[in-house]
C-alpha cells in the first residue's frame, strides 16, 4: 500500500475553477480501482495551495490510473490553472497510526 501526496500551486483566481473540476471527476478517482482512499486538503496560509492525499493498493494501481482517459483528461483540464510546477511524492507507510479504543 502507498500514498501519493500531490502539492498543487494554482492562481489564486482559478481555485474556483479547480474545485469545478474536482467535484466533476472525485467519485470517479475514488471509485478507480486500486484507490483506496482520496482527500483534498488545502494550505492555511495559503488558500491557492492544495494537496491531494491517496491511498493506493500499489504503485501498479497508482500507474493504471496515470495512464488511464480519466487521469489525462483530468490532468488537462488542471495543468492550465496553475501558478507553479505541482510536486509529487509516493511514500510508504512505515509506522502506521493506530486508533485507541
């Protein structure tokens, strides 16, 4: 299992488009298989960064839906708002959370 955290720098007035574009294609990234989990988070000092944290069954999952219509159609429609590069990592869980009962 791994997550993928994507760092997505927008400009500022084109948040609002990415949030069109999200609420569009959100149910179908989650129901992609292989995904386990996926959640938008954004930056508190700066609302025009956001992040994309996923929970992939593997790094073959994560590639199926990089190379799918789906992600390259999301992909164009995203790329063209940005201020900067997005920044990508795939991590490992080494130590997991676990929740008290």
């Amino acid at each position: 299992m791994i997550k993928r955290i994507v760092k997505l720098t927008f400009q500022p007035d084109l948040v609002p488009a990415f949030m069109a574009v999200f609420e569009e294609s959100k149910a179908k990234i989650r129901a992609f298989e292989g995904n386990l989990h996926m959640e938008l988070l954004q930056d508190l000092a700066q609302p025009n960064v956001l992040f994309t944290l996923s929970l992939w069954e593997n790094e073959a999952a994560l590639e199926r839906y990089r190379q799918s219509e789906l992600f390259q159609q999301t992909w164009a429609r995203t790329k063209v708002l940005f201020a900067d590069r997005p920044a990508a990592w795939s991590v490992e869980v080494l130590d997991p959370a676990v929740s008290a009962g």
